[in-house]
C-alpha cells in the first residue's frame, strides 16, 4: 500500500520483493505516478511482476474490500507513514502477521502517543523514563485557536499537526500570542486539521532504528541529527552513531517502545537527550527515509528489506543479523534559502576518494520553481558520504559542497 512514489519503495522494498520472487499488487491512489516510477524505461532497478490498483488506501474497509476481491494475500506491508494503522488492520482481517493496529494508531497520533507515555508504567527493571512526561495539549478538529489562548504553555513550545509528517507545519512558538497566530496560518493551510502544542525538547537529537519479529527486537543503528536555526525543524544532515548505540538512552528509548506496543516490522523513532534521559519526540512506525534506509542497508551489509518483507510473511528475523558496525555516514541535505527557480546545481554524481564514496543525487531539477516550504521539500539534494573514517567523510563532504553551487532566482 502506497501514497506517492519514494525512494525507500523504488530502490529498496520492490527490489527486494523481486529478489524473493514475490508478486506484488500494490494499491495506491495515485496509480499514474506509480506506474511512471516503474515505467520500461527504468533500467536501474529490477522490480517484481507488479499490478498498480487503483484503490483509496487511506479507507481501511475499501483497503480490506480490495484485497479481498482477489483473495487473501501472503502479506499486507506498507512502508506509508500514513497507512500503517489501515494496513495493520488489513492484515488483521486476513489473520496475517502484522502491526497491532492499537501502536500504529499511538504512534502515528501525536496527541495519543503523549498520552500513551504518560498512561504507561514500565516495570521495575526499565529505566524512570516516566519520571519526566512530555508536556502536551490537543486542539482537536473543530475547537478554535483562540481556545489556546488562556492555555498554561511551557514556553516556547512546538505546535505541529498531531498526524504530521516530514516537520511539515512544525514550529517554534515564543508566546500564547504567537500559539494563536501560527495555529491560525496553519488551518488556513489545514482546514479543521487537529494541532498538538508540546514542550519544546531541547538537546541532541538523535534517532533510534529497529526491526522485530514480535519475538525479537533487533536496534539496527541510530543517527545524530542536526537541524536548521528554529523557528522551523529541517534535517540539515545525519551522521551515523557508532555501534552499539549509546547507553543509557537506548534502553530507554526501547522500553518506552514497548509501553507503546512497538516490536513488529521496521521503526524509526526519534528523541532529544538530556543528561541520562531519553525524551521521544515522535516514533515512525516505518523504515527511516530521505534515503538513510538505502544507505543504512549498505553500511550494515545486510539484506535489511528483504527482512522487514519476511517479518510481514510470518518469517522469524534471525538471533544475530550479522550487520557490520565498521561504516559510518554523513547524510548532507542541500536546502533552498529562498523561493523561486532553480537556475543551476550540480548534476548526479558519484566518486570515491581516501576509502570515502561520495554519492550525490539531485531532488530538484534545473529549471523548476518552488514556493519555499521549511520542510524537507526544500531539499534540493542529497549527498551520501559513507566509508569508515569519519574525520575523512566530513573532509570529503567540506570538499564537495566548496566546489559546487546551488543558485536560485
């Protein structure tokens, strides 16, 4: 099940379902864009015998109803930050191993997840990490703003839709006048959508990837992430922490997983450290994305798609994946500064100097103009730098962006 066309689909999980032989329907409502993204001109994957239905995934009856015309399917998976509750319900009906639709649905409502947290009790060999419960408030559908304005707020506090994604709509509010004002603009954009005010976390953040079975939860890996100057929350890059992720925040972030009922299938869940706690910010019950997934899959050395697909086949994840922990990686997002048209950029490229390979990959042809989002639709390009120095990796990446440009009018 999918939404729009992206990379995690059409470099990763399609050409794993081809490398397990499966045959795959994939149910989408935007069928045209899909059926461009895997076009007969594209030689540089190999995709799967594919049928794109059309279907509104978003309605899990019509998303059950469609299935069930062809008859019950070995797995029901969606990579969709969107559908993971429809899938998971989906494959519920069927009797096929999935999510439990109840963490889908905590994680991906913001407002829930908060209350969920705060609700749950960790037994007592977890770590406190109750001890200290995110702050939050919902102003659901049909409440206004001005509601807001007596509201006693933590300031400054992040307003942010409470089924967002991708920092979009995500902002720094300074005072219950501006909490007001910003929720305002939002609507206007997102009519009667539901907000969720939250105290702002401030600290390192830092990412927590893992995959299980239901029986095994394995951490893949975590990333350091650095953002742009608020009042906006934008990925500038990611580096890649050490292996094994750092403690005591890891085994924080995983008992508060569990609390939720996370454990099947791929997460990526991010947090802010503060001394020895760990304080989630939110948790993606889906494969990290803007291509971290397709580099994370490179620098552990294993078949990490092909697994998440065997998870939802009711196949068990091995005791030890045999991932790697030699690599690192530094994700550089190149951002636009300003609306307007992309007048000249680099083209794809790919190089590998010193033991480090640059992998640069346009997201925004030449020639095309564009509003400015403060969200990651402002990346104008990605650059992958991996090898297992990183001294050398950041030298690589400083070297790269000197040498070329990025211009704007």
């Amino acid at each position: 099940m999918a939404l729009n066309p992206t990379d995690s689909v059409t470099e990763g999980f399609l050409p794993a379902a081809a490398r397990l032989g499966l045959a795959v329907t994939l149910l989408t409502d935007q069928p045209e864009a899909h059926e461009r993204a895997y076009g007969y001109g594209r030689r540089d994957h190999a995709f799967p015998a594919l049928d794109i239905v059309p279907c509104d995934v978003r309605d899990f009856a019509e998303v059950i109803s469609r299935i069930a015309a062809d008859g019950r399917p070995d797995a029901v998976f969606t990579n969709s930050d969107h559908l993971q509750t429809q899938a998971a319900l989906a494959a519920e009906y069927f009797g096929l191993p999935g999510k439990d639709w109840r963490a889908a649905l905590r994680t991906k409502n913001k407002a829930e997840l908060r209350r969920a947290l705060a609700a749950a009790s960790p037994d007592a060999a977890a770590p406190l990490w109750s001890a200290a419960p995110v702050w939050s408030a919902e102003l659901a559908t049909g409440q206004e703003p001005a509601t807001l304005a007596g509201l006693d707020a933590p300031y400054p506090c992040v307003v942010k839709p409470r089924e967002g994604v991708a920092s979009e709509d995500v902002v720094l509010v300074a005072d219950a006048d501006e909490l007001v004002r910003r929720c305002v603009e939002i609507r206007a954009r997102r009519p009667g959508a539901a907000l969720v005010v939250e105290e702002f976390l401030d600290g390192e953040l830092r990412t927590l990837e893992t995959l299980g079975d239901g029986r095994t939860l394995h951490v893949l890996g975590g990333f350091r992430t650095e953002l742009s100057p608020p009042p906006h929350f934008i990925e500038e890059r990611l580096h890649l922490l050490p292996a094994p992720p750092p403690q005591p925040h890891t085994d924080q972030v995983l008992a508060q997983l569990r609390a939720l009922g996370v454990g099947f299938g791929v997460c990526h869940t991010e947090y802010v450290v503060q001394g020895d706690r760990a304080r989630l910010i939110e948790v993606n019950y889906r494969a990290i994305g803007d291509q971290c997934d397709l580099v994370l899959a490179e620098l552990l050395g294993i078949p990490l798609f092909e697994y998440i697909l065997r998870t939802h086949l009711g196949e068990p994840l091995p005791d030890d994946l045999g991932a790697r922990t030699d690599g690192r990686v530094r994700m550089e997002y190149v951002l636009a500064d300003r609306a307007g048209r992309l007048a000249s950029a680099p083209p794809a490229s790919v190089t590998e100097r010193d033991g480090v390979r640059l992998d640069y990959r346009p997201l925004r042809g030449v020639g095309e103009e564009h509003p400015l989002h403060h969200t990651n639709r402002d990346f104008l390009g990605v650059l992958r730098a991996t090898g297992t120095d990183q001294g050398r990796i950041d030298a690589a990446v400083a070297q790269f962006l000197a040498a070329h440009r990025w211009e704007i009018v």
